[in-house]
C-alpha cells in the first residue's frame, strides 16, 4: 500500500515495492470537488465525497465525508479534515478474505501531520484503529516474512527533532503486524529489515556533507536504539561515545508545557540514556529492552488528534 506521505522512508531506505494497486481513492491539491465517489471489493464498500478546504472562510470544517457498506447495507458514516491530501483504500491486511477500510488525512503542516484509521469488520460492525500523528510520511504496508499478515512498517516518531533538525534526525523502525483487528510490535522480529536501516545510518554518518551541517547526534540517536532492537546495545553505545558531537546542545534541555526547563543534561550521552529510558528502549534500571511496544496506535479518535 502506498502511503500519501512516502518520500521520507524512501530517503531513509524504507522504500515502497512494486506491488498491484489494491482499490483506492486518492485526493491530492489538485483534487476538486466530488460527491459519491465509491471504491469496493467483496462485501465491503466505500462512498466518498470531499470538497477542497476554503480557506478564506471565517470557520474551517470537514472536507471529506465517507460512508462504509458491507453487503449493501450502510453501516457506518464518517467525516474529517483533508488538507488538500488523502486517501481511501481496501486492503485485506490478514488474508481472512474481508478487506480491511484504510484512511489516510493530512492536516498540512512542515513534516505534519499524517492520520491513518484503519476499520475491520468485526461482530457485525466497522471496529477502528486509530494511529497518532506520523510526521515521518506514514509508512507502508507490506507482509515481510510471508505469512498472508500485513506489516506496517514506519519510524518512531519520537526521534524527530529531539537531538537535531528534522532533516538531521534518523529514527529506528517500528514495524506493527496486523491480525484479528489488531496491530502489534513486532519489530525485533525483523532483524534483516533492522540491519538494513543500520547500514543506512552508517552511510549517512559517513556523508562528508551530512556530517558538516552538524547533525550526527540526531543519527546516533536512532542509531542506538535501533541496536537495542538488534540487542546489539553496548557495542552500539560505545560507537556512540566515539562519533558524537560534543559542541551541540540540542536535546540537552527538557521543557515543561509553560516553557520553562523542566531538566538539564550535560551532555548528549547522558541526554540519550534518559530519552531511552523515557521511551521504553530501556528500563527503569537501563536494561536494554528489544521488545518495546513504540506502536502509534491511540485507544481513541481523539487521541489522535
């Protein structure tokens, strides 16, 4: 499946696969008004209708409108932002032979924001999933190991701009696999993919370019953590210590929601093994943890919001 918002993971080495294009509608800043347009495969169907956002009006609302049928019979009926871009696919994420609804909304923004709801049919009704913002241009979808479930496969959202810019920063992988209406993190599963990343890391930081605009800590950040999935982590930290920047301060300081600091690092080591900690990387006590959940997944729409 190919996401809205791919261009990043393709830098990144996350690139899409060529694969049949399952039923999709796409909206983009090109995209005019429309009214009932429909996608559908086996029992379930989708009806769409959107109208670009008029942004000089005094109140801006929701743009795009989307029903969900299964056998004919509406079931459920949906609106939201779309901000020029936007996406509705079917997909059958588990093989079970019943597509699963695919949304994706962008609410415009630099690097921001990418809303993705998935609904399966479950129990005699469309169950979603909602995913927090994703900044890292979504991510894609794609069976890894062959076993008829789909992963998603994306970045932990949590490494941008915390040690560098956003062009500056690498985030480790987070790969979710879908079954029973339900995603889970299964990244360390997936050691061939994670040492793929590493080795773009390592190309990166070799990048006489990269390296001169200053932003290695960014990269080491990833770095580590993506070694904590390989349970690679000491040999990782002490690649760390030898190739960070030591004159930058970005991440060194923590601030509370009234703008004033909250903690003070001395250093981007010690910077780092607390952002680790905090995500769950590591323990209370430091203990790497490869099997992190880092899933997007909110319990609810607004949540995600």
């Amino acid at each position: 499946m190919k996401t809205i918002l791919s261009s990043l993971l393709v830098g990144l080495g996350l690139g899409l696969p060529a694969l049949a294009e399952p039923p999709r509608l796409e909206i983009n800043f090109e995209t005019d008004s429309f009214a009932d347009q429909a996608i559908e495969q086996g029992p379930v169907r989708v009806v769409a209708s959107y109208d670009p956002i008029d942004y000089a009006a005094a109140e801006v609302g929701d743009n795009l409108r989307y029903e969900l049928f299964y056998n004919g019979e509406l079931k459920l009926s949906v609106s939201a932002t779309a901000a020029a871009v936007a996406g509705l696919e079917l997909i059958d994420l588990d093989s079970n032979g019943t597509p699963e609804v695919v949304v994706e909304t962008f609410t415009g923004g630099a690097h921001c924001c990418l809303a993705i709801t998935t609904y399966t049919w479950q129990a005699d009704q469309f169950n979603p999933v909602y995913f927090a913002y994703l900044d890292g241009g979504g991510g894609r979808f794609e069976d890894l190991n062959g076993d008829g479930l789909m992963e998603f496969v994306t970045l932990d959202n949590a490494f941008f701009y915390s040690f560098s810019s956003y062009a500056g920063s690498y985030p480790p992988s987070v790969i979710l696999t879908y079954e029973d209406g339900q995603y889970r993190d299964t990244t360390a599963q997936f050691i061939a993919d994670l040492e793929s990343v590493v080795e773009g890391m390592h190309q990166t930081l070799n990048d006489p370019d990269f390296i001169a605009r200053g932003d290695r800590n960014g990269v080491l950040a990833g770095y580590v953590a993506q070694n904590i999935r390989l349970d690679n982590y000491k040999a990782a930290w002490q690649f760390m210590l030898g190739h960070y920047d030591r004159q930058s301060d970005w991440g060194l300081q923590i601030y509370a929601d009234n703008g004033e600091v909250a903690q003070s690092y001395p250093d981007f080591p010690t910077a780092l093994y607390g952002f680790l900690k905090e995500l769950g990387y590591l323990d209370a006590s430091g203990v790497p943890q490869p099997g992190v959940d880092r899933s997007p997944v909110v319990a609810d729409r607004d949540q995600a919001l």
